[in-house]
C-alpha cells in the first residue's frame, strides 16, 4: 500500500504571535510513503526536487536513515499503537525552500504522520497527529497551518494537547514572500534569543498581538499596521538577516503596507499590504538585496485555506 501527502509551506510568528501564529501558503512537499513487502529491506529514504531554490549540499546533509525527522514522526505515531515502523519506503518531494523560515521541516513531519496515519487505518485523530508534530518541532505554530490550513493560532497546553483557533484572513490583504538565497538554520536563529525579556516587552508583545486578532478579524487594515510589531524575536534575529532592516525601513511610510515581518526564523520576509501595487514591494526588495549581493524569489501569494491533503 502506497499513501501520499501534499502539505503546505507557512509562515510564522507573523510579527507579534511568537510560536503561537501561522498561516499555510500555496508552495507544497509531498511526501509518500510505502510498505515494502521484501522482509528486512529497512527504511529508504528518497528525496527529490525540481527548485532551484532548494540549497543543494543541505538537500545532499539530510539524513537518509532513522535519524531523517519524517522517519522519527512516524516512528512516534506506531509507537504510540503500541507497534514498531515495518520496512518502509519514504519519497519526498520538496518545493517549500529548506531553512528559509517557511516551515519546510513542520510540512514532512506532516506528511509523513499523515501518510503513515493512513497507512495504520488512520488510529490517530486530528488532536493526536497535531500533538505529536509539535513534539517532534517543539512547537505548534507552522504544523498547526501545515495539517489545518489557512491562519492559525495555536497553543501547547500543559498537558501536550492542542489548543486552536482559525481565523479568516482579509481576501483583499496580499502576502508577498520575500525569499533570499541564502540559509538559516531555526537552531542558530534560535541561539540568539535571550532565555529571559523584560516585562514591558513582553507586555508589548501581548498588546500587538490582541491588536493583530482583532484586526484581522474585523479586516481592520489601519490597525494592523500598527499590530504588526514585535520586540521577542526580531530584533534578535535581525543581524542573522542582510538587508532586513533596510527592507523594513522602505516600507515603514507607504500607506498601503501594512506591514513587514520576518518569516518564522527567517531569513524569509513576509510583506503584507492592502490596495498596492505589489510589484513595487518586488522590485523594492529585490533592489535592497541586489545591492548587497543577494538573490532572491519573491512572490505574491494567497493564504492556502486547505492545508495537507492524503491522496
């Protein structure tokens, strides 16, 4: 028997929403998996693309055994029926970028659960599967897109349970996905985070993001503008991303962007803005760039309200 997954890329954080907000976009991994019928062939692992964009020597350092992080979400999902993974075959089809912030590991660890979910007789429900990706991602905010679609809020209850909320996106707000061509790895991006904020940032953070639900929800576009601001993570991280702050800062007077936010842990800028021309935003960011010597893809994007589909 053979099940594959087609999942979607997201973007996280979405300024504000620190590990707790995602939304899916229209750029997928699938990921197949099969049960081999030949007795003690163990695990393959294939991967395959057809992007430029996929950095080939990261692509070439994935692991191709137990330690490949698909292998280790499906592992969990058998062990938790109380069985062992038999000899499995596992394809991967990549079109989401590796480490550019756009959830490429949360979509095979989706994929794969998925899949192997389907494989099992579907044992596992929605709370399940989403507890367990975030387990294995540490947390819920891109596999909660991945697996549900559109945008998403998500929190880890002590308990390890999933807790969520979707809301609807405004149509009319256009997403442009500003992707360099260089890499950064969530564990570095991470690294620069202090383990402890001061209360008033926290306190702002909390603000913008009720700001930022609110907006969202009553497509309150002016203030969304002034919801999408963050003192967690982006500054931190913003010596990690070349250009961000010049991109940032080109957009910080035109009406018609709502705002700039660095794409989970970047180095991918999400732009957000309502009745402008978004081939401006395009030739912006490519200009910044260029002038520092990097390429890079940008795209303007819908949110993907499906998310992963089994087939």
């Amino acid at each position: 028997m053979k099940v594959s997954v087609k999942v979607p890329a997201s973007s996280a954080n979405i300024g504000p929403g620190f590990d707790c907000l995602g939304l899916a976009l229209p750029i997928y991994n699938t990921i197949t998996i099969e049960e081999t019928v030949l007795p003690g062939t163990g695990i393959e692992i294939n991967l395959m693309s057809e992007e430029e964009t996929i950095d080939e020597m990261i692509f070439d350092s994935i692991p191709r055994d137990e330690n490949n992080i698909v292998y280790k979400a499906v592992e969990m999902l058998y062990n938790s029926i109380g069985q062992e993974p038999s000899e499995l075959k596992i394809n991967i089809q990549a079109q989401i970028p590796i480490t550019r912030g756009l959830g490429s590991s949360s979509s095979i660890v989706v994929g794969g659960l998925l899949a192997a979910n389907k494989l099992l007789g579907n044992p596992a429900d929605e709370t399940a599967l989403l507890a367990i990706a975030t387990e294995v991602e540490g947390h819920p905010d891109n596999v909660a897109p991945a697996i549900l679609g559109g945008f998403v809020l998500a929190n880890q209850e002590d308990d390890g349970t999933i807790t969520y909320s979707k809301l609807k996106w405004p149509e009319e707000w256009d997403l442009t996905v500003c992707i360099p061509d260089f890499e950064l790895s969530t564990n570095i991006a991470r690294s620069v985070l202090p383990t402890e904020v001061p209360m008033q940032d926290a306190i702002f953070n909390a603000k913008h993001l009720a700001m930022l639900i609110n907006a969202v929800n009553t497509c309150d576009a002016k203030l969304m503008r002034s919801a999408l601001k963050d003192r967690l993570h982006q500054p931190y991280r913003e010596k990690l991303v070349p250009g961000m702050k010049e991109i940032m800062e080109a957009f910080k007077h035109e009406d018609g962007v709502l705002g700039c936010v660095l794409s989970g842990a970047g180095p991918s800028l999400l732009v957000i803005s309502y009745k402008y021309d978004v081939d401006k935003i395009k030739s912006t960011v490519k200009e910044i760039w260029e002038g520092q010597n990097i390429k890079s893809d940008v795209r303007t994007l819908k949110v993907e309200e499906q998310g992963a589909v089994v087939f």
